[in-house]
C-alpha cells in the first residue's frame, strides 16, 4: 500500500490548497515534509494561473510544529530549506496566503499562522507558543511576529507560560480575521480566496509584497522601494486587462501575468 505523501496541494481554479498531511502526528513538520511545503510554495509563487494560496491541515488540526522525535533522533539537526525552517517561516510567499485553522495551532503551527497573510479559524481552534515547557525557545518567527499582532503583554502572556488562546480570544485581539463553525474553516478560506480573485493577481501580489517589506524601510525607502515592486502590477498584461474590462463594462479576465 503507497503512503500518502505529507504535504498535498490541490488547484481549485486559481486557488491552490496545501494540506499538511500528517493526522496522526497532529501534522507535525519533519524534514520532508518542510521539503514539501517549501515545494508547494515555490509552486503558488511560479504558476502565473494560481493567485492565492490556503493553507491547512488534515485530520481535524492546522499543526502542533515540529515533529520532536524527529528532532531528537537527529540531535537537534533540522535540515532547513531555501524558505527556511518549517518550509514557510523565513520566505512566505509573494502571493497571499490564508491560513484555515481547525483545532490545534500551536508551537510551529502557529509560527506557520504567522507566515499567512489572512486566517480563518474553527471556534474550537487553539492557539500556543509552549516551547518553554520544554525548555526550548521558539525561533519560528513567534518571539518577533506575535508582539506586532496582538497586544504585547497578551503576546509575553503566550510566550512566557506557553498557555493556549482559543479562537474567539484571537479574533478579539486581531490574529484571527474570521471564526466558522468546527469542521468550515477550509470551505470558508477558499471561498474567501475566490472572493479574492475578482481583483488583478499581480496588484495583489504586489500589495502584500509592499505591506511585509515596508516594516524594514524607512519611509524615504519605502516610497523607491514600492515603486520597484508595483512594478510588476503596472507593468503587466493584467494591467492592461483591467482597464480594458472597465472601459468596457466587462469582468476583467486575469492571467497572473
């Protein structure tokens, strides 16, 4: 009998769905499945008819992170990959990416969250940093991201007792953009990223490229450096498209290029 393989991705018209797909470890990331995810990635960023990518996990939860038995098998050696740890957390990719969040979501499954640019949760999501339960420092992105989310002292709350936060108290404090029902957070990501699709790909790409950048730049840089990356939006066959279909009181027919 063939194994399924860790890491699934699925088209669904411009919309590419990648599953973490490793249920009976609660989709915990060893290093092929990091291989996968970065693949998967790759492949959003260089396929022009794929727009927005959603990102979950199988089996009920999003990820409990790193799969520590793996970890200790190699002595702590985690092989990494061009998009860094875990497949995601130092190069997320340049398209936008929404994260559907069913049950746990926690140490660098949260990481993961934080690499996406929109999250849906189930109402019965929970949310945690526990790495220093077990006397380990979370280096996913946690310890920088989370503060510019969340409020700090509910962040330094996370990261300090690794206690997890439900949904409802994530959408409060604005991590969370939606929560849906147990079992609705993949449909409702993707009907999210269809409604996306209505606005031109490279715009997109462009805009989320411009807003994750810009904490790095000052603003004299951040007024050359938008200009070089809107670039790819104005100088596109999409452009042209758009304005066409307006013109023409048509809907525009983009092509991510």
């Amino acid at each position: 009998m063939s194994i399924p393989p860790k890491v699934l991705t699925e088209q669904r018209g411009h919309v590419l769905v990648i599953t973490m797909n490793r249920p009976e470890v609660m989709n915990c990331s060893d290093d092929e499945t990091a291989d996968l995810l970065c693949a998967a990635l790759d492949l959003l960023d260089e396929q022009d008819d794929l727009f927005v990518g959603v990102l979950t996990g199988a089996g009920g939860n999003f990820s409990t992170g790193g799969d520590l038995k793996a970890i200790r098998a190699s002595d702590g050696v985690i092989k990494g990959t061009p998009r860094g740890d875990f497949g995601i957390f130092q190069r997320p990719p340049d398209k936008p990416l929404i994260a559907a969040v069913e049950g746990f979501a926690v140490a660098g499954g949260l990481e993961a969250c934080l690499c996406c640019d929109l999250i849906v949760a189930s109402s019965a999501a929970q949310f945690a940093v526990p790495e220093v339960r077990h006397n380990l420092v979370a280096q996913g992105g946690a310890l920088f991201r989370l503060p510019t989310r969340i409020p700090y002292h509910l962040a330094m709350e996370m990261v300090l007792t690794g206690e997890p936060q439900g949904a409802e108290a994530m959408h409060r404090h604005g991590l969370v953009n939606r929560v849906v029902e147990p079992g609705q957070a993949l449909a409702e990501a993707v009907h999210w990223a269809e409604q996306l699709l209505v606005n031109g790909p490279t715009a997109l790409a462009a805009t989320k490229q411009i807003v994750t950048r810009a904490r790095d730049w000052t603003q004299a840089e951040a007024f050359v450096h938008q200009k070089e990356l809107a670039r790819q939006a104005i100088d596109s066959a999409d452009r042209h498209e758009g304005l066409a279909a307006f013109a023409e009181k048509r809907t525009p027919q983009w092509k991510g290029r």
